[in-house]
C-alpha cells in the first residue's frame, strides 16, 4: 500500500514499517504495555513480519529525526471484499507522549485509506480506558463513539474497551430502515443517532419477550485447534456473507453433541476474549436452549464473549438477550447488502463482575456506560421474585 514518509513540525517522521523495523517495535510495544499486550502484533515477531508485507495493511511508525529511533505506531488492516479497515496497535513511547504522535499516525491513515483512495467505506478502532489520551486521537480526527464492551480484554486486569468509527458520509445517508427492534435497543440507537443523526424514521420498540424454547437445552464439545477449525469454517461457509465478522478468523468449534448445530467462534485463550463468528443454524432456531453453552464457556476459561449481527434481526437479538446479552455497541452502515448499508449491533456478555471503577472516558462516552449498567441492572437485579408467607400473621 503506497504512502510517502513525511516530516512534520513534530520533529519526528512518519513512514512505512520495514521488515528490518520488526525487534525495535516488539521493544515499543513491551515498554507501553509490559509484556500484557494480547495482540500478536506487538508480540509475535513472525505475525508482525507477515503483517508488514501484507498488500492489504499499512503500517506506520514514526520516528524521532533526532535520535532516530522509532517512538509511534500505527496499523490498519483492511477488508478489501467488504471496504472496511481497523485501525489497532497505536502506541507512542512513554518518553514521547504529549508530542501529538497518535494523532498524527491515526489521521494519516485515515486520510490515505478513506479520505484519498476511498479504499474503505468505514474505517474503525478500539481504545483502552486506561487514559483518555488513546481515545482523544480519534476523537480529533472525526471518529464517532458508538459503545464500549465491558471487560473485553484482560491486561494487567480485565479492562473495558471503547469502540469508534468514522465513514464515507455517502455510505452513511445509505443506511437501511429498521423497523422494529426490541426495546433494550431503544436507548444504544437513540445515542447513537444523536452522535450520527439518521435520515431515517426511528423503528418501533418492541416489547421484549423472552423466547419460547424450540426443544431440550444442548450441549457441546469444545475444540480449539486453529487450522482444523478453519479449514473446517471455510468448506462449510462458501458465502463471504455467511460469515461477516471482519478481522477474526475462527480457531475454536462448538459442536453440539447431538449434531444438531456447530459454531465457530475466535477465542483469545491468553486473555478469556471469545467473538461467536458464525453458526450453522441462526441463534433464534437454538432459542432457550444455549444456557448450559455459557457455563461450559466459562468453565473452558471465556470470561467474555461478543457476537455481532443485524440491528433488523429480531428474533435473534431476543435469543440472545435472553441468554443475558447486552447491547454494548451500534455500528452504523457496517455491511453493503448491495442495495443499502445495514447497521451492526454488537451483542456482549461478561463472565466477570462487572467493574467500572477506575475507567477513563472521554464524555461522548459516558451515555453509552450509562445505557449498559441500567440494562445490567434490570436483568440481573430486577429479576427477584419475593414471596409472601401465607401463614404469616405479618
């Protein structure tokens, strides 16, 4: 992917990782996080090489001009069949914070892929919540908030993960309708169309029923082995629209014991991450019957797991929250069906207690923080049944 290096007033310059740039990041990436980055790009020296060459990625680093070494990166892959790319691994040395190095990285990228090429319709990144200096480098360069996930990703700790996007205006006055959605989903949109207004009617707000179950609870056998369940994945899926969940690829296999349904999931075993890419039969068809799934999820170590899908599905989005899923985020004209642009929800639950204590937002967040915990609320804490003692003379 072509860019020009460029110097900027800074006092650093910005130009394309080489392979030769591959032991110096790994020390960048270990002097920010410590050894408990759980990406490979920042520490697997094979997967940052292959990442380096790869003709659908750009990264860029920049470098200080006067002791010449490197103090910044930024990658962004991208999904050349559906148009997206995902900014991640943004990184500046702790000695060199305060000098705009994030920024710069993220807008230049931002302006080659989405901006200049229109490589992508939508360009999107995750942030920590450790600091807000993370997540003020998009915010200044036009990304939108659109939700955060709970206990996502375990570093030192389990900590929460915010999620921003920015589009092609066009794509984003192509946005589908939405007639109706259940009523847990009323107040994620409404944040969101504040954020991004929509040219479209609000959808009706269903009241959310809990689904009646289609037949016995399953049960499944767990295997994680990455090339057989990819392998597996491919020759099951032949259509790119069966399996939209851009940037993960499947490592992990559920398979009922009854052989009634496989699905494939990516899972993080160093830090409990799971996302539910993709199943054989949709999650309304396993309605009331996934319950004793979650358990043994837990039990194999997941302590969070994410699953994306249409805002306009219902059925599957009463399944799930039904098995205590929340909305934690709206994606906003994700997918081009060929006709509109569909918007995503992303759908989360955390095996662990849930523990905003020491985050850090930016503001634009803090409705979207506020919409989960009275979720949370309501589904866990409202659920009592209190009883009366009839032969009670109180």
């Amino acid at each position: 992917m072509k860019f020009a290096s460029l110097e900027t007033a800074g006092g650093f310059t910005v130009r394309v990782a080489k392979a030769s740039d591959v032991q110096n990041l790994l020390a960048l990436y270990f002097s920010v996080y410590q050894g408990h980055y759980p990406l490979p790009l920042g520490t697997d020296a094979e997967f940052m090489s292959q990442l380096i060459g790869d003709a659908d990625s750009l990264w860029l680093v920049a470098v200080d001009q006067t002791k010449n070494i490197i103090v910044g990166s930024a990658v962004c892959q991208v999904d050349a069949f559906f148009k997206i790319g995902r900014i991640e691994g943004v990184v500046v040395h702790p000695d060199d914070r305060r000098r705009g190095i994030a920024k710069v990285l993220v807008q230049l990228l931002s302006e080659t892929l989405l901006d200049k090429s229109a490589m992508v319709h939508s360009l999107y990144a995750t942030t920590r919540t450790h600091s807000v200096g993370p997540q003020l480098a998009f915010l200044r360069n036009g990304f939108v908030p659109l939700g955060l996930f709970p206990n996502a990703h375990r570093l030192e700790r389990h900590e929460t993960i915010t999620l921003m996007a920015k589009h092609d205006p066009k794509v984003l006055a192509a946005r589908k309708p939405v007639a109706e959605i259940p009523e847990a989903l009323g107040p994620i949109l409404k944040i969101l169309n504040q954020l991004t207004p929509s040219q479209n009617p609000p959808p009706k707000l269903l009241t959310t029923t809990r689904p009646k179950a289609s037949g016995e609870a399953l049960n499944f056998e767990i295997i994680l082995a990455p090339e057989f369940v990819l392998r597996k994945f491919k020759e099951t899926f032949t259509d790119p629209y069966d399996l939209f969940f851009p940037f993960h690829e499947p490592n992990l296999l559920l398979s009922a014991k009854n052989g009634e349904v496989d699905i494939y999931g990516h899972l993080s075993k160093k830090d409990g991450y799971c996302a539910l890419i993709a199943a054989t039969e949709p999650f309304h068809a396993m309605a009331g019957r996934l319950r004793p799934l979650m358990q043994e999820l837990k039990d194999f170590g997941v302590s969070y797991i994410e699953i994306l899908t249409t805002m306009e599905n219902v059925l599957s989005l009463e399944a799930l929250l039904d098995l205590n899923f929340l909305p934690s985020a709206v994606y906003p004209a994700m997918l081009n069906d060929k006709k509109h642009y569909l918007d995503f929800v992303l759908m989360t639950r955390t095996m662990e207690p849930l523990n905003f204590r020491g985050i850090q937002i930016e503001k634009s967040f803090k409705p979207y923080v506020d919409q989960y915990v009275n979720l949370w609320k309501k589904m866990h804490l409202e659920v009592l049944g209190i009883f009366a003692d009839k032969n009670s003379s109180s």
